[in-house]
C-alpha cells in the first residue's frame, strides 16, 4: 500500500515537475533569504513611494490601472488609497507565478484575496494579457499607470508607449534597476530627460 502510495506521488511529480521546481526554488530563496522578499510583490519602501504615487493621482479623473495582478496584494494596496469611487482595474492572463500554480487556480486565490474589492466594486479584474487589455481598451484615460506584469524591454516600451498616447498623466511600474530585467531600457529610452524613483519603483509626471 506504501508503495503504490509513492508511486502516484512520483506519477504526480512528473507530470507537475515544472510547478514542482518552481515550488522548491521559490521556497528554498525565501529559507536562504529571509528579508528578500523575493516573489514577485513589492517590498516597503516600494509600497510607500507607489501609495504616494496614488495619493496623488487622486487629483485627476479616470481610474487607476494596475498591468500584472499577481497576487493582488498591490491592488489592495492601490484600491486603499485611491479616491472614493476611483475604480481601479486590474489586468493578469496568470500566465505565471513563482509557486507555479496553475492559472485556473492562480485566478481563483486572487479572487479570494480581492473578494471585498471586487465585490464592492472598487476593483474590476481582467483576465487577459497586456497587449489584449490596450488593445480592447475603450475606457476614460487613468489617472495612473502601474506597470508591473512582463518586465522584459519590448512590453514595457509598448506599454509606456500606449500610456503616453493616451495622455497618462502619472505613469510608474517597479524594478526599475534590475539588471535581469528590460525595464530600465525601455524607461530610460522613453525618458531620456529621466524619472522620480522611490526603492525600485520608477515614475513620470506630465507637466511635473
């Protein structure tokens, strides 16, 4: 019974060893690193430059659009300082995560973690990638732009790209001055007269 009990566990291994090893990875950087929050959220001073970004997007009209849900532990953080009845809209195609769960099953643990905003109604999630989302979007220009999902050089120009024409007037995203990350490219070259930066959270003003 012992036996054929570890062999459904190692059958299961198998087909799940991508999940598995981003499972293992992610736990052991988290046992060797205790105070790097290493997961893909944003540490404290990054919250705290992000929450005065949002404090002062309060003062324009529109929403506030955050591209890379991930967890939802920043659209909480988000939908917290934002103006009464400023929506904010998140976007997540949950194509990846660094626990490696699945993306029906990473789409509903961010439900549950959003279920009071979302019920409210001061968070609308949508389930679609960043091109699809700028593509399809119809709606008043944000108040603010957080750009936080794929971090290499040709999204994050096309999404700085998109905020611009559409008159933007706070843009920002995180890891700014990753070196594993395109980011810092694609902000530098849209920015050449350069951006505010508070941790690793980078930003532009219209008119600052």
């Amino acid at each position: 019974m012992m036996l054929a009990h570890r062999w459904r566990q190692l059958c299961r291994a198998v087909k799940w060893r991508r999940q598995v090893r981003l499972a293992v990875s992610t736990q052991l950087l988290l046992l060797e690193n205790p105070d790097a929050f290493g997961i893909g959220t944003l540490d404290a001073a990054d919250e705290a430059r992000l929450v005065e970004l949002v404090r002062r997007a309060t003062a324009h009209p529109g929403p506030i659009v955050e591209i890379g849900t991930l967890f939802g532990l920043t659209t909480r953080l988000i939908a917290a300082h934002a103006r009464d009845g400023q929506s904010v809209v998140t976007v997540d195609n949950f194509c990846w995560n660094p626990f490696g769960l699945p993306p029906a099953l990473h789409e509903t643990f961010v439900r549950k973690v959003l279920c009071t905003e979302l019920a409210a109604g001061d968070v609308t999630l949508e389930v679609a990638d960043s091109a699809a989302f700028r593509e399809g979007y119809r709606g008043p220009v944000p108040a603010l732009v957080f750009l936080d999902a794929d971090h290499s050089y040709g999204p994050v120009r096309d999404e700085i790209a998109w905020a611009r024409d559409l008159g933007v007037p706070i843009i920002c995203g995180h890891d700014y001055g990753v070196p594993r990350f395109g980011v810092t490219r694609a902000v530098d070259e849209a920015f050449p007269g350069g951006v505010a930066i508070g941790g690793t959270v980078w930003s532009w003003e219209r008119n600052a």
